[in-house]
C-alpha cells in the first residue's frame, strides 16, 4: 500500500563528464527541487543519490506540503530501473506516484510535456524503469531538448552539452521544470498540462 509520498526521479548518467549534457536535464531539475525544499541528495546503499522533504504550498493552507522522495541514480542510464525500484519499495511508494523527469528528443527545445504512461520513445532509461518496475504506469515530465541537427546520431546529441544559446535559457528552463513536478503532484496531471503544454 503507498504511502502519501511521491518518488521523482531525475534520469540522468554520473559523474563531471555528463553533468551537463542534455541526457542529465532530468538531474539538474532534481538539483533545484532539493535546493527548493532545503534538502540535499546523499549517496546511499540503494544505488541512488537521496533527499527527502515536503513541497512547499499544499492544498491546504498553513499545512505543509506533500512529502516527496528526491533520486538520481548512481549508475548509468540503461540502469534506471533498479535504482528507482528500490526507492519505491524502501520508501513504500506505488509505481502511480513515481515521476520520471527525462530529456525529450521529440519535443523542441525548453518545451514541457507530462503524461501516465506510453511508450519510451527509444529512452534507455525509461525502457528500464518500465522492465524492473513491470509497469509502464508511472508518471513522465518530458523535457524537450529538440531533435540532433543534420545526420548527428541521437545517442551522440543528447550525450553533449547544451549549446551556448541554449545555456543562457537553461536555469529558466529548470526552474520551469521544476515548476511542473510541483503543479503535477499538487495539482494533478490534467492541471498540470493546461498549465504547461500550451506554453
């Protein structure tokens, strides 16, 4: 049975070499929701960096909000899964309340999607958090990087550092992610998409 909390999870790969790339963007959004709710990612046992805390603006007012699990894997991204799993069962947290924030190569550049469900678009890591998990029922918020110019094969696009263009609106576009993993849980998905699918 789940407990109140909701796990979101930033796919990415580790380490200084892809920090920056557009593969990581769901990262750089866990980054700032911790640094919203004054928490900070710990290395733990269960393949994952950790931080854990409550959303500020509850449905309620004067209550605090609801309490979220923040992770990014310790491994690479064709190992999402497991990582994901473990802090699902750890923490009690059915697959309904898991969010996976990704990079998008099929919506532009600082566009914002979410949905339940679907297919993985060709994403390594949502194909493993859909085999370990046994269920494609978990929520997604797509952040779009655009598709690779030319002939650039994708793995090689997503795998490189945003472009100077792209760096200068970059903060925004995380803060506006972070934004709809905020209104996603509080709100609800369809609130959630009127609000950011026709920016």
């Amino acid at each position: 049975m789940s407990n109140e909390a909701w796990l979101v999870f930033g796919l990415g790969n580790p380490g200084p070499k892809y920090e920056t790339t557009r593969h990581n963007i769901g990262q750089m959004v866990i980054a700032e929701l911790a640094s919203r709710i004054g928490t900070t990612l710990t290395r733990t046992k269960l393949r994952a960096n950790v931080g854990t805390g409550r959303l500020p603006g509850g449905s309620v007012p004067g209550l605090p909000g609801p309490r979220v699990v923040l992770g990014t894997s310790t491994g690479y991204m064709n190992e999402s899964g497991a990582p994901v799993r473990a802090l699902a069962d750890f923490y009690g947290i059915d697959a309904d309340r898991i969010i996976a924030v990704h990079d998008d190569v099929d919506i532009p550049f600082d566009a914002i999607k979410a949905k339940r469900g679907g297919g993985e678009g060709g994403h390594n890591g949502l194909r493993s958090m859909t085999s370990v998990l046994g269920t494609k029922d978990y929520l997604r918020v797509r952040a779009g990087v655009g598709r690779p110019p030319g002939r650039q094969d994708t793995a090689d696009y997503v795998l490189r550092p945003f472009t100077k263009d792209e760096r200068t609106t970059l903060p925004m576009f995380v803060s506006d992610l972070a934004d709809a993993v905020e209104e996603l849980i509080v709100n609800g998905l369809t609130d959630m998409q009127q609000k950011f699918h026709s920016r």
